[in-house]
C-alpha cells in the first residue's frame, strides 16, 4: 500500500478536491510523465499535482463547458495544463488527438463538483431553487424536467430505485404522476417539495430529496456507464507501470470500480497439463492491474471535520501491468512510452 507523504498533510485545499493528499500520494507522478484528469472541476487535484510535480503534462477533462472555461483561464497560471471539452469516457480519442500513445496517470473524481451544486440553475440541489435540469453538460441530452414530466411511472420509480437506491420509489414516482398531470414540474424546489410529501426524513437527518435527486442525475448523465467505459479507456491508455486513481462519493460508483479492479488484477488460475486431444475453452484474461491498496482508502479526520462532503469518499488505485488491454486485439502490446509533445 502507497503511503501519504508528510509533506502533503499541510497542502492548501483550494477548491476543496476530495482527498487531495491520498490523490497525489497515489498519483505518484515524476518529471516528464503524462496525467491524464477525467474530471478536472475547478481544477483542485490539477492545483494539487501541478504544484508538488511541475514538469508534467497535465490533460483535462470534463463534460461541463463551465469548468473548461475555468480551465482555459487556469491554464495561463499553470504550466503544463491543458483542458479540453470531453467527457471521460473520451479521454482514448482525446489522447489520439494529441499524437500521444500511452499516459502515465489517469485521475478520476466522480460524482457532481460542488460548484454545480452551488450554482442554481444547474439544478442539482435540492436546497436552492432553480430549473430542474442536472445535465454535466448543458449542450446535450436531455434534462431532469424532460425526464420527470414525460417517463411512465414504472419506468421513473426503477430510476429512483435503482440509481437513488431510495425504498419508497413507487411513492414517489406516483407522486410526480399526480403532480405533473395538474402543471409541468420545471423547479427543483418544486420537485423536493412533492418527494417529501411522501418520503419522511431519516434519523441521519438527510433530506428526504436526496436519493430520488441522485437517481434522477446519475440518469440523466449516464453516470454508471459513462464510469464503465472511462475504466476501459483507462486501461487502454495507462503505459506500463502507469497509475489509476479513482474516487467514487457512493456505493454505485465504488461497486463498479471495484469489481474492474478485481476482475483486472486476480491472476489467471493455475491449470495442470492438458493432453493435445484436450481443449481449453475457459476464458482466461491476463493481469492488466495491480491492486495499490486492496481495500478502499478513506479521507482523514481533519478533512472530514473540514469538508463534510469527504465523509462518503473512497480512494482505489492499481498500477498499470505490461500486457494488452481485455478490450485490445489478442497479440496487442502496451506501449512502453508515448510521444512526449
């Protein structure tokens, strides 16, 4: 398991990006390598790498136009930066684009920023009205409202429940039946108020909002597959010896990631001899990872006391091996460098 060096327990947590510390530790990147940031925010881990490793090229990522703008603007403080309008599942075609082979470090935060939830009229929060939208990227897709205002009601109650995990999600799904059939549901302040009709608040005290909230965004986003896809492409990209970080906010996420890893790195069974009449048609697949941590990390005291948000964080890293990608042609190689541009 990678230790967190001494030095980043004081590092500034501009931004505030969810264990920063165990990040960089995990990330471990040298002068001259490639990172690749699926999910580059406000550039908080970019801050944070950038600073201990300057002499790096740093390639961000992200669905939402704000934060490349933002990105943009930062990349004339910091050298080595570069943002580009992608989601991550992307990053392989991105990378393509940029004459590059392989990458050293891939780094994904998932979930929504905090600066989305702030902002209103993104319509991810549940406490601030504003239209009901939740789209990572407002130029596509279709939004929350289009989704509450035109699904069936069975249809509506299986989103709620299987990416809200919320019990209730009949009740719910009933309820904004019954709401939009008298107006259109557009707020997100109108859409809280008809979920805690009928959801009663819990003993942890989160608002009775926040499941049927959650479904509803990891739906409109494709959050799971667009999270299934980004670790091939991952794979596909890391150079031999190259690191995967992923932070996942809830057990959806961490699930997914979990089961790539593990599946990933367990080592083909050992098989005795056939004899030449014999045939061997079980599917082995080579170790593609190597687990740096077997169990998830999770963010220290201070930081929780600081960002409540670092509560749910779990942190899982593997390092890259040097055989083909399970997605890769049968006698594809990894590549052992890129060009560096």
């Amino acid at each position: 398991m990678f230790a967190v060096p001494p030095e980043l327990i004081d590092t500034p947590h501009e931004h505030d990006p969810v264990m920063l510390r165990e990040v960089i530790a995990a990330a471990s990147v040298s002068a001259g390598e490639r990172v690749v940031d699926g999910t580059f925010g406000r550039g908080g881990y970019a801050r944070g790498i950038l600073h201990h490793q300057p002499d790096c090229r740093y390639i961000g990522l992200d669905r939402d136009p704000v934060a490349v703008h933002y990105g943009d603007g930062l990349s004339q403080e910091l050298s080595g930066l570069e943002v580009h309008h992608a989601a991550f599942s992307e990053m392989e075609a991105v990378v393509r684009r940029l004459g590059l082979e392989s990458v050293d470090v891939v780094v994904l935060d998932l979930g929504v920023s905090s600066p989305q939830i702030d902002q209103a009229e993104r319509g991810f929060s549940f406490g601030k009205d504003g239209p009901l939208d939740m789209r990572m990227d407002t130029s596509r897709g279709v939004s929350a409202a289009d989704v509450v205002n035109s699904m069936a009601e069975t249809d509506l109650a299986n989103v709620i429940y299987k990416y809200g995990e919320e019990r209730r999600s009949r009740a719910v799904a009933r309820a904004i039946i019954e709401a939009r059939s008298d107006a259109p549901i557009e707020t997100t302040g109108r859409l809280a108020e008809i979920v805690r009709s009928v959801v009663w608040r819990a003993k942890d005290g989160i608002d009775p909002a926040t499941r049927t909230f959650q479904g509803l965004r990891i739906h409109v986003n494709d959050e799971l597959g667009e999270l299934e896809r980004g670790l091939e492409a991952a794979e596909a990209l890391l150079a031999p010896g190259g690191r995967l970080v992923v932070v996942t906010f809830h057990s959806l996420e961490d699930r997914i990631v979990k089961a790539f890893l593990k599946t990933r790195a367990a080592k083909p069974a050992a098989k005795g001899r056939l004899m030449p009449w014999e045939e061997d048609d079980e599917d082995e697949r080579a170790q593609t990872f190597i687990l740096l941590n077997k169990k998830p990390l999770e963010a220290q005291r201070d930081e929780c006391r600081a960002n409540p948000r670092a509560r749910s964080a779990k942190l899982r890293a593997a390092q890259r091996t040097d055989v083909a990608a399970w997605g890769a042609a049968p006698d594809a190689e990894v590549k052992q460098t890129g060009a560096k541009l």
